[in-house]
C-alpha cells in the first residue's frame, strides 16, 4: 500500500513557541491531505483540507492563523502550529488520498504534541 | 445533519468471533472505510466498500447496505492484538469523510 510519513512523531515544545509537522507521501504523489487532530479517547477531528499549490481548506472553528497548512509539492503539506499553548497539545495525523481506484486514504504515524 | 453511529465498547474473547455495527446518515454516500487504530498510533486501513456485500479479507470481513445505511466488521478468530478501536467513516457527496466516534473493543484471554 501506499506509504505516508509523518514527522516528528513526538515534540514536546514550550508555550509560544511554533512547532511544524511534516507529512510526506513516500511512493504516490498525493494532490490533496488532510489533517487531522485528536484527543484522547475521542475521534478524528478533520481541521483543513490541503490541495497542492492552493490554500487549504479549514473546518469551521479551526483558526487558519493558528494552525498553517502548507502544501508546496505533490508530496510534501506541513502544518506549523504557531505560538503554541497548552490547550493544543493533542495527536496530529496527516493523510493522504491516493487519488485512483477507490478513494483510499493513508494515514502518517501521528505526530504527539505536547506543549508546557 | 450527518451521523454515523457505532457502539462506544465491545468485549470478545480470543478465539471468537465479533461484529461490530455501523449505521449512517450522510448526504450522499461515496464509499464507507473502517480502519483500526491502537491507542497512541494513526489508524490504519482495514477495508472500503461502495458496493451492497460482503467483502473478505483473511480474519476480517466487512459488510454493507447502502439502502438500510449500514455496514459491519466482521472479526474472526480474534487475537489480543485485534484490541484496538475500530472507525467507521463515510465519504459524503463531496468527497468529506464523516468520522463514527469508534468502537472499543477488547480482548479476553
């Protein structure tokens, strides 16, 4: 299957500081991902949808400010969470949509933020 | 609005089997997703259906009926490795995928 790589997979980082994510697609090129956040023992909650080479596309609620997406190449969106609190310490997931066949999405690893 | 619903925990024992539900309403219906996902980790894809069947792959089958709005996973055989929760998602008219909350289940030796 189609291989997404996330990165880092852990950041503890202090308030106010910007942290960036990385979200890769290793072996397709992936014109649109998602991204995700979620807190413990609760569901994926989608925040932005990133298209190549536009803006992305954010839920309702989800500051765009805060929470930049930017997707630059077919294979590469980053999401940098500025001026980070501790209320947006959370699991960040990428994913992204194969694009052919039947819509498939691959998810990275996940990306554990914890800020102090 | 648009809703998906699945138990919030179920409890099988090794060797078993388990089916868990998922039951939705969604405007449009572009293909239903389970995936699993262990705690502290992304999920992983287990399945896609567009079509009314069943589908198999190896332990784990998954169902659907597009006219009652339903699916289920199908868990053969479990091994305790098979704890996780279990996401049912559906990708509405507009290509969105509409998240279910998830299903706990856990396993008993």
């Amino acid at each position: 299957g189609a291989v997404v790589s996330q990165h880092p997979s852990r950041v503890i980082c202090k308030s106010g500081t910007s942290v960036k994510i990385e979200c890769r697609s290793l072996d397709f090129q992936a014109t649109t991902m998602f991204w995700y956040r979620q807190f413990p023992k609760q569901s994926l909650m989608l925040m932005a949808t990133s298209n190549e080479g536009s803006k992305a596309t954010y839920e309702q609620g989800v500051e765009k400010d805060k929470f930049l997406i930017n997707h630059a190449s077919l294979t590469l969106s980053t999401l940098t969470v500025t001026s980070a609190h501790p209320e947006d310490s959370s699991f960040y997931i990428c994913s992204a949509d194969v694009g052919t066949g039947p819509r498939k999405l691959f998810f990275g690893s996940g990306t554990q933020l914890s800020v102090l | 609005g648009q809703n998906i619903d699945q138990p919030t925990e179920m409890t099988a024992t090794e060797g078993a089997i388990v089916q868990i539900n998922c039951t939705y309403q969604t405007s449009g219906f572009n293909g239903l997703f389970w995936y699993q996902q262990h705690a502290g980790e992304a999920p992983t894809f287990l399945s896609y259906n567009v079509l009314d069947g069943l589908e198999e792959k190896g332990r784990f089958s998954s169902f659907l009926s597009r006219s009652k709005g339903y699916s289920y996973l199908l868990l053969k055989e479990l091994q305790m490795k098979d704890s996780a929760s279990y996401l049912c998602a559906v990708l509405d008219s507009n290509y969105q995928l509409i998240w279910g909350a998830g299903t706990k289940l856990i396993i008993k030796p």
